[in-house]
C-alpha cells in the first residue's frame, strides 16, 4: 500500500480506481497548455501511474487510486499548488495579493479544497487566477466535457482509445509517489 496525502494519511492502491475527470487552468485570463509532451505519460516515460495525462489530452486527468489529491497530480508535473500559491514548472508563482486571487471550482461551485482535493469521476475543475473581482462564468463553462468518453459514461460520443497503463502485465513503477 502506498500513501498520500500532507496532513492526513491516505491511501491508494494502484488499479483500484479508474476515474476520469476534466480540468482547465487559466492564469491571469489566459488558458493553461497542458496538452504538451512533457506533461504526458507513456509507454516509455511515467509521470505518475496514480494520476496522469496521456495522448496529448491535456485536459482529462486519468486517477487509477484512492486518496490521490490534486496537489499530488501537479507535483508530479513539477509544479505546486495550495491556497494561495499556483507555481508553474518553470519557475513562474502566482500567488494570491490584493488585487489578484488563486481560486478553484468543482463542478461549477467554488472550493476551498485545492491541493487537498480528491477528484472525482467526471468532475469538471476550473483552477484560475487572476483579478479578485473577475467573473469566471466564460471559465467555468469552457472547462470540456471528455471525461465522460474516457470513463465509458457518453458511449454514444466514442469509445475511449486504449490506455498505454501499468496494467499491461510489465508491472509499474512507483515514481511521483
């Protein structure tokens, strides 16, 4: 058993789950690119079995155990995110000011879970920061709706292609953790 988690104690067990959940992240108005090839999983580079990206789908997060939190998720794209705090893997912080707040929505409600969060299947997560009195109506709503394909929910949209995982029979190693 692995474990997870900053205060308290969580585990997760690799295969346990098979949960899909659609996320974007906008910095000051601007949306996020994570459908890079450094932030991708695949046969021959792992980020994290636990909670990945893969096939150049940057805006679906694939969580395969219990307790694995969003802040886990990021760390292992080298990047940090908390309540006041989203630190990119290059270096660059935004952190909450006057005039500038960190906020996150599950689901279209606001959250005050951040890193502590546990993604659910399905969920839709906007992580946005930018003008404290901005509106995040246009965010909230440009956040996709794939998940649903990766999770055999939305069979009438697609079956979800074949996911490259520990599961193969090779086994899987524990990075990230």
């Amino acid at each position: 058993m692995f474990y997870f988690g900053s205060q308290n104690k969580t585990s997760g067990i690799v295969g346990e789950v098979h949960e899909h959940a659609d996320f974007r992240v906008y910095i000051n108005n601007e949306p996020y690119n994570f459908s890079q090839e450094k932030y991708m999983s695949t046969d021959s580079k792992t980020l994290s079995n636990f909670m990945h990206l893969h096939d150049m789908e940057g805006s679906v997060i694939h969580k395969h155990a219990e307790g694995i939190t969003l802040g886990f998720f990021f760390r292992s794209l080298n990047m940090n995110f908390n309540s006041t705090c989203f630190a990119l893997d290059n270096g660059s912080s935004y952190c909450n000011t006057d005039s500038s707040r960190l906020r996150m929505f599950i689901n279209g409600q606001q959250s005050n879970a951040y890193g502590e969060y546990d993604l659910k299947d399905l969920d839709k997560i906007l992580i946005t920061y930018g003008s404290a009195v901005q509106d995040t109506t246009i965010q909230i709503n440009s956040v996709a709706d794939n998940a649903c394909i990766y999770s055999g929910k939305c069979p009438q949209r697609g079956l979800p292609p074949d996911e490259a995982s520990c599961f193969s029979g090779t086994g899987c190693s524990v990075e990230g953790a």
